[in-house]
C-alpha cells in the first residue's frame, strides 16, 4: 500500500506542476494582451485629445473676443450686468427647484 501512495503522490506533484507552468503561460498571454489594451486605449484617448485641442484651438481667438466684448459691455453697464446675472441665477434656481 505504501508503494501506491507514492504513485498517486508522485502524479499529484506532475499534475501541480504542469498546472503550475499553465498559469504562468496564461499569465503572460493576460499581461501581453492588457498591455495591448492599454496602449490600443492610451492611443484612442490620445488622438481624440488631439483633436479636440485643434477645434479649441481654432475657435479660442473667437472666444476670447467675444469674452473682451462682454467684459467691456459689463464695465460700461454694471447695473444691465446685474440683472442679467440675477435672471440668470434666477433660471438656475427655477431648474433645480422645479426638478424635485
């Protein structure tokens, strides 16, 4: 009996063992494919920044303009400033109340 036990021992050690050399082969195959993912989604991410960073670029001339334009009319009628800014407040308000 003591010569079967053995046996069985020696083959649950092969068994481990080539199950062992299986995860670690499955290991690679996941990081290699992660990482492909991640540089496939770093370069996604990339290119829509990219694009993005143009359209803004292009129009932020404009938006500054029009942001100088707003200024200088808020300067010259401080009090039209205000009531805008209160309609505005006003409008917020209306939405966030009316929503409960």
């Amino acid at each position: 009996m003591a010569s079967l036990s053995t046996i069985s021992d020696i083959d649950l050690e092969k068994q481990v063992a080539a199950l062992s050399r299986e995860l670690a082969a499955l290991r690679k195959a996941v990081a290699k494919r992660g990482g492909a993912y991640y540089e496939d989604g770093r370069d996604a991410a990339s290119d829509y920044y990219s694009s993005l960073a143009e359209r803004i670029g292009d129009t932020l001339p404009a938006i500054r303009r029009q942001g100088r334009v707003i200024e200088k009319t808020a300067r010259d009628h401080p009090a039209k400033a205000a009531a805008v800014g209160l309609v505005v407040v006003g409008l917020i308000a209306s939405l966030l109340f009316s929503r409960r």
